[in-house]
C-alpha cells in the first residue's frame, strides 16, 4: 500500500553543519635564553644606575662642554635637584651613590659585553638585527609607521620577525647608546683616566664626558619608555611572558 502522504506536515529539518574545532594557539620561540637573562638582568642595572646617577648629579646638577667644567664657566643646561623618590639612596648620600653607580656600571659593562658575544656565536644579531638597504626606503619606514599607528607592530607571514622601526631602535640600544654610556663612564673615572687618558680626549675632556653621559642616559631612559608603551599596547601578559619562556603567543589574524 502506497504511503499518504500528509500535505500540512512540516519537513524534516537538515542537521546543523559542524563548527570545526577552533586551531590550537600558535607560540613560536622568540626570544633565546641569553637574550632573556640579559633582559632582566638589565631591567634591576639600569633602574639602579639611573637612581644612582641621579643621586650623583645632585651634586652639581649644571653640565658643561670642554675639558673641566666648573662654577665660573656657563653651563649648556642647568637642571633642577631630583626630589628623593628618584634617587638611589633616597637621602643625598654622594658616597654612596657612587659606590652603587660603579658596582652596577661594571655589571652593565660586562653584560653587554657577554650579550654580544653570545648574540655574534648563536647568530642572534644576524637573523634579528640585519638592517636590508630595502626596509630603510622612505616607502617602507612610511609603511611600518603606518602599521604602528593602526597597532600592528608583527607581519602575518613572518611573526618572529622584527620590524625595521625595531630593528633601528635595538641597534641604535647595543651599538650606540649604551657603549656611549659605558666609555664616557669609564673615562671619568680617576683610576681609568690614569690608566687610558685619551678616553676623555675621544669624548672631548671630562665636562664633554659628562654631558654625552648624561644625554646617552636620556636616550637609554626614552628608548625605555617608548619600549614599555609598545608593550601594553601588544598585549603585555604576552609580550611579558614571552619574555620569560621565550615563546610568543602569536595574535590571531585581525588583532
């Protein structure tokens, strides 16, 4: 007997389609060891060579270009005397603000001196640190600008990848600024300057020492600054953890 068909009945509805399962999280190995245990190690130096040299500048906070700088000569900039809160130790204390300044100098000194070897043997400033003739075209840097502004700070084809305007700010960290702030350190030292004299004649006498020193730290606390911002913008939990493991969380496509 042939089926009746009902014609008020509804039709059998199609099963839903799957949602497939949504891919794992992509991490990619970012940042290699050495490079994270100089990171941090340079996150205590620098806040304490910073205080510290504060603390030591409040001595005679004037600075001055030439071989001496003293009272009678006109200071280039005259600065203000940083409250305590900024100062390591607290109290005005020269002494012993200098005996910090030097302790954490030699650790700076030295770590960046192991940092580079290291990143020269495990090819890290080869693979991360090359400056191309072609990222440095005005239509490029236009364009990583650009990308910047929009918060894109990575390439989507190539995540681990830095970016020429980081590139540019990390060489200009290694290469210049902090061997800027080393040597001229160095070269106002006594016991150095005995030793190695045309130290402060390569920087133009120890006021000129000085000022390069003091103008190396303003660079150094700049780059600092702006490096801090990039990274709650990035996404600090990520940015911060990376850091620490060395594996990078990479954003999903679109943030």
């Amino acid at each position: 007997m042939d089926a009746v068909i009902d014609p008020m009945a509804q039709p059998m509805p199609e099963p839903a389609p799957v949602a497939p399962a949504p891919a794992p999280p992509r991490h990619i190995y970012k940042h290699l060891l050495t490079t994270r245990i100089w990171h941090w190690v340079n996150v205590v130096t620098i806040f304490i060579m910073i205080g510290s040299g504060l603390g030591i500048l409040n001595a005679h906070p004037h600075l001055y270009w030439g071989p001496h700088g003293a009272q009678p000569d006109v200071p280039w900039l005259e600065l203000p005397h940083w409250p305590s809160w900024v100062t390591i130790p607290a109290s005005y204390n020269l002494s012993l603000s200098r005996r910090w300044h030097l302790f954490f100098a030699l650790v700076l000194a030295f770590g960046l001196l192991g940092f580079m070897i290291t990143s020269l043997i495990n090819r890290h400033f080869q693979k991360q640190l090359v400056i191309r003739p072609s990222e440095i075209t005005p239509s490029h840097l236009w364009y990583d600008i650009k990308e910047h502004l929009a918060l894109r700070f990575h390439d989507p084809k190539n995540p681990g990848a830095f970016n020429v305007l980081q590139k540019i700010a990390y060489a200009t960290l290694i290469f210049i600024l902090l061997p800027l702030v080393i040597f001229t350190g160095l070269g106002m030292s006594p016991g150095i300057n005995a030793a190695w004299p045309w130290i402060l004649d390569l920087f133009g006498g120890r006021a000129s020492a000085r000022s390069l020193h003091f103008l190396a730290m303003c660079g150094i606390v700049g780059f600092i600054v702006v490096h801090l911002a990039l990274v709650i913008l990035a996404g600090p939990i990520r940015e911060v953890g990376s850091m620490i493991t060395g594996y990078w969380k990479v954003p999903e496509e679109g943030h």
